[in-house]
C-alpha cells in the first residue's frame, strides 16, 4: 500500500510539470518535450522525424519506431531503468519523499490536498497563459493598425488580383504582399491576413485568428457570409457592390462570424453563401454552412449550377471566373 500510494503522489505531482522534470532527469533539450513541435528524432531511440512530445500534463509522446508512452514510460527508455528507479527519479527532482501513515483516510487526505494543489496550479497556469495571449494579440493589432496605416494602396495589377480578376476593394500593398485586415466583435481590427502574388496566405505572429472577419459594403438588405477574402470579393462585385459581405477567413470562423454578422445587420436577410465541397467527404462546407444557418436563421445558397464540381469541389470565386470574371456586370 505505500509503494502504491508513494507513486500516486508523484504521479499527481508531476503532472503539468513533464517537461521540466524530463528536462532535469533525462537532459531533454526544449525541443524534445514541446508539445509544438513535430517529428523530431526520438530522444530514446533516436529514430528520425518520427517523434512528438505531446502533452506536458502526463508526459506523453508518441515514436513510431520504439512506440508511446507517458512521461514515466520516457524516462524508463532514456534512461534504461526500472519504472520503480523512474519514479523515484521523479519525486527526487520534486523533492518528495516517502511518508508513513497511520491509516488509509489520513494517506486519502494526503492524495486529495495533492490533487487540490495540482488542480489550482493548472487554473494558475491556465490564467497566466491567458494573460499573455491576450497582450501578445493586442501587440499584434496595434502592429496591424500602423502597417495599415503606413502600406500604400493596393495595385489592380497584383498578381493575385489579376488570377482572381478582383478589384482591390480597399486592400493595402505592402511590397509584394496584400493586407487585408481581420476585425472582430465590435468590428476592432486585431490582426492582417497577408496574401503573396502566388496566393499564400499568413497573418501576423501571436495575431489572432478565432473569430475574425473581413468586411465588404455598408449596411444593406442582403447580408453574405462565406469563408475567403476572394470568394466574399467576388460576391461582393456580382451584386454590384449593393450587399454587405463577411468572408469569415476560413471554415473554422463561419459560425462566430455568422453570429456577428446577425448582430450587426438585425434586420438584414442573411445568407450563407456556403463552399461546394464535392471532393471532401460529406461536403463539409455545405453541411457546416446548413448547421450554422440554422442557429442563426440564414438561408443557405450554393455556386449556381453553371459551375461544374471539380475535382476540388467549387466556390463563387469559380463561378465568378467561370463567368467572366471582371467582365461579369457587362454580360
């Protein structure tokens, strides 16, 4: 019974603190117990990409070579030890040691006042981690706001632009690369999606990325959202400039989005102008767009049927260029 409870408090002890504790007892270097980073070569067996550390809470990693495991798992490989020689290891670094109890309620009390440390620890942790991401985002909105303010205005002629047959409709140039700016509730700029003359598409480091939208038009009737800068442009330009337009900046954004664009346009008719994904199994964007029409009482609309599926399934920035693209007004 002590052996057992002796490694259920180092178990519960070492929890949210593997990376450290790796570090320490097996000489682990950052790289090797971060959770960001992907297909290093396994400090155990020293297999190539094949290795991720995947959660500081219990240590776990996963090696396609010599397999997974947790923290204590780890250790037993670096090291060539026992389990037994790996958690007497852990609960050296955190300098517990083992204790005798008189009965089983006093060694329960133990494991709860344990457990009851480690859960606020987290909440600590998970607040500190808080605090930073948010002056990291408001870091980069400011930082979004001055390279607004100081590009020039974009060129017709980008190469981008010209692939898509979109006018520019506002955007900045800096250099090669299109700004396009992301706003969130209350329509407050926090971040710039970058779009390179090949169409690659990036945002500001630590900028964020949840819930933002670009915006096209003023108020009006009919309200669209849709997921990218192209396709909101493209709708945007064959109704004439006469609707508002939310490219949500991806599917992950569609619902929060479409709640926003609700709030906003209380009276409007709202629409989902949803991707056809035919080459994706159960055509996630139409079935995502059908689920949040529902929540906020949109209609759903898809590419018009002139435009055939490929093998990439379509959009309204197809159909737009399947009909004419900047022409399209004139036909």
């Amino acid at each position: 019974m002590r052996a057992r409870l002796f490694t259920e408090q180092v178990k519960l002890a070492s929890a949210g603190q593997w990376d450290s504790v790796l570090q320490a007892v097996c000489g682990l270097t950052d790289d090797e117990v971060n959770p960001r980073k992907n297909n290093m070569p396994c400090p155990a067996c020293g297999g190539r990409d094949r290795y991720s550390f995947m959660s500081i809470e219990d240590g776990n990693y996963i090696c396609r070579q010599c397999g997974s495991g947790d923290g204590f798992s780890l250790m037993m490989k670096v090291l060539e030890c026992s389990f037994t020689e790996a958690v007497e290891h852990t609960a050296c670094y955190l300098g517990i040691e083992r204790q005798s109890y008189s009965n089983q309620a006093q060694a329960t009390a133990q494991l709860a006042r344990i457990q009851d440390a480690n859960r606020e620890r987290r909440q600590e942790q998970q607040q500190a981690e808080a605090r930073e991401k948010q002056e990291q985002q408001a870091q980069a909105a400011q930082r979004a706001a001055y390279l607004l303010a100081t590009a020039k205005p974009a060129s017709p002629l980008h190469p981008y632009l010209v692939r898509k047959q979109l006018q520019p409709l506002g955007l900045q140039q800096q250099s090669s690369l299109l700004l396009v700016g992301l706003y969130s509730h209350g329509h407050t700029l926090v971040n710039i999606e970058f779009i390179n003359p090949q169409g690659k598409k990036f945002g500001l480091e630590n900028g964020q990325r949840k819930g933002v939208y670009h915006r096209f038009g003023g108020d009006a009737w009919t309200v669209y959202v849709c997921e990218g800068w192209a396709t909101g442009a493209s709708i945007y330009l064959m109704d004439n400039q006469a609707v508002r337009v939310y490219a949500a900046m991806g599917k992950g954004n569609l619902e929060t989005v479409a709640h926003i664009a609700r709030e906003q346009n209380p009276e409007s008719r709202l629409v989902l102008a949803a991707d056809n994904d035919t080459h994706l199994i159960n055509n996630p964007g139409l079935t995502g767009a059908i689920k949040v029409a529902e929540q906020v009482g949109a209609l759903v609309m898809l590419p018009p049927a002139a435009t055939q599926a490929s093998d990439q399934g379509t959009d309204f920035s197809d159909y737009y260029l399947a009909n004419g693209g900047l022409s399209y007004g004139s036909m």
